[in-house]
C-alpha cells in the first residue's frame, strides 16, 4: 500500500512536472494575444521586476506573470531590464518582449534644441515634449559645480555647453543622463583642432564658448557671425568694452529685449556696458558657427555695428560713422 502511494505521488509529480512544462513551452513559443496591437507602456526606472510583470498582464501584453518572471529569470532578465516607453504587443512572442527591455529598445522622440536656447529654455522644450519631469533637478545639475568637474567642464554653470541639436531621446530618461548626451554632443564638435586654434588665440574653452554665445545672440545672419567676432576682438584688444545688449538681457532676465537706461547701468558681472572684457560665462548655447567664428574672426578693423531694418547689420570703423547708422536706423542706443 505505501509503494503504491509512493508510485502515485511520484507519478503525480512527473505528470504535474510535465504539463507545466508543456504549458511554459507554450506560453515562450505562442503569442498571447495574436490579434494584439502596438501599445506605448512605460517602464518606470527603479521598478522591480515583478512590478514589470504586473504592468505587462494589466495592459494585456503577456497573460501570465509567473510565467513571464520565470522566463526572465532563465534569461537573466530580472535585474537588467532598462526602463523607459516600449512599443509592445501581445501579438509578440514574450522572449521578444524581454529581449526588447533587456536591450533597452525603447520608443525615441525627436527635439530639436535651437541654436541661442538658454539652458532655461532647453529644459522648458524637454518638459513640453513629455520629455523631463524633473525640471527643478535638471536646472540644478546645471549649476552643480562636483558635476560639472566630473563631465570636465571647468565654469559656473553648464550654460553653453549644452550643445544645440536634433536628439532622439526616449521618455524617463533621467535629467543627468539629458544632460550628458548634450555634453558629449557639445565633446565631438568641439574638436582637439578647434582647440589648437583657441590656445593659439590665448583663449580658454570657456572664453571661447562665452563670446560664441554673444555672438549668437547678436546676429542670426551666418555670414555677419565672423564680422560680429572681429568687433569684439578688436574692442578687446583695444580695452574697449563689449557693450553687447544680449549680456544685459541675459543677466536681468529681459523678456521682451527692450532696454532702459537703469537696466545699461546695472551692476552685475554680466553687463558688458560696465565691465571690461568677457562675462565670466556664456549667456546661451551657441551652435557650431558661432564657435567657429569666435575662432576665426574676419580680418577687418571694424569696432561698430547697428542693425537695420532687415535683420542684418552696418559695420562702422569709426563711432561717426556709427551714429550716422545709428540716426538712419532711428537707434537710440549705441555699440
């Protein structure tokens, strides 16, 4: 009586053994939901894996989260699963579903951060396009001194190394890693040669970002960026100051870039009205031909310059010559 019992319970658990395992080798090989359509799931970062599971079986891309759990563990899934918005389906196969978020192929979004943005404006974007909940930890990772030394970015801020570009970023992604692919974007076009120049100039990276970034913001005519530079350069060879309206905009948060007297007479280490020499930072991210023509100013003497009515600008040598610019263009305010 006992060997037949023991028979039993032995046949009972090699029947058992057998039918879960016909069952799992169903459950990897059959789709779900073959008529299943592509939805966006979000894969926040921190979740577990058994949180994982249960976002999968309530959205109704797998059926079974014991399955699903074992089936990541054999594929050693359950603790290297990358978070972020997945385009799944239950009309996949789930080691496809696992395979996608151990790889991390996660939905990209496109932005496209414009040359001049502040990094302000920058993180303004990113939450507009559901791409940065964290605003407030962004724009202190921009002013974050022991990490900016770790990306080897010796300023203030990060502004102006945050390098205007088309990204594709998934959502979820986390503030500090935003901000280390405009860095490392900011890295390749910043080149050893375009080094090379700026200590041939005697210029720092940063003194180098900081009047590209003036230059931007004076003039969206490619053609007059290498005139604007050879202003600033010849005005601080000469010990003359910038008196560049954008530095005073940009240090007392001018929204509509009309400038009074008391705003020209402002004390703060950005009015290039009252300083002499470089801010001590950018004012924005400045794109590649403002950089280039920081490095490569034109070879004239011209000191002035007064915009039109058209956009572009009149360069002067002489500050008659400017004011008469300055009158036909009913500007009140000199350079």
């Amino acid at each position: 009586m006992t060997k037949r019992i023991v028979w039993y319970s032995v046949m009972f658990v090699l029947v058992s053994a057998l039918a879960f395992a016909v069952q799992f080798m169903r459950f990897i090989a059959m789709p779900p939901y073959p008529s299943g359509v592509l939805q966006t799931i979000e894969i926040p970062a921190g979740d577990s894996f058994r949180k994982v599971s249960g976002i999968l079986a309530d959205r109704h891309i797998v059926k079974d989260e014991w399955d699903l759990k074992l089936l990541a563990y054999l594929m050693g899934a359950t603790h290297s699963v990358k978070y972020g918005e997945y385009l799944l389906s239950g009309s996949m196969r789930p080691t496809t579903i696992i395979e996608k978020l151990l790889n991390g192929e996660v939905e990209l979004h496109k932005v496209t951060l414009p040359e001049g943005y502040t990094d302000e404006q920058i993180a303004q974007v990113l939450e507009e396009k559901g791409l940065l909940k964290d605003v407030h930890g962004f724009m202190h990772l921009t002013r974050d001194r022991a990490f900016m030394a770790g990306e080897g970015i010796t300023a203030e801020t990060l502004e102006g190394f945050l390098y205007p570009e088309t990204y594709e970023l998934s959502r979820g992604l986390a503030p500090k890693e935003i901000i280390k692919k405009m860095i490392n974007q900011f890295r390749l076009v910043y080149t050893p040669k375009l080094q090379e120049r700026a200590e041939e100039m005697g210029m720092t990276m940063l003194q180098v970002v900081t009047l590209a970034s003036i230059i931007e913001k004076e003039t969206s005519v490619p053609s007059e960026k290498f005139l604007v530079s050879a202003v600033f350069h010849n005005r601080l060879k000469l010990g003359m100051r910038l008196q560049s309206d954008p530095t005073v905009i940009y240090a007392m948060h001018i929204t509509n870039d009309v400038i009074t007297k008391k705003e020209l007479r402002a004390r703060n280490p950005y009015n290039t009205y009252r300083i002499k020499g470089l801010p001590p930072g950018p004012i924005c991210n400045p794109g590649m031909e403002s950089i280039v023509a920081a490095l490569y100013p034109a070879n004239v003497p011209y000191l002035y310059f007064v915009a039109n009515n058209d956009g572009s600008h009149e360069f002067s040598r002489t500050l008659k010559e400017h004011n008469h610019y300055v009158k036909l263009y009913r500007r009140k305010d000199v350079k």
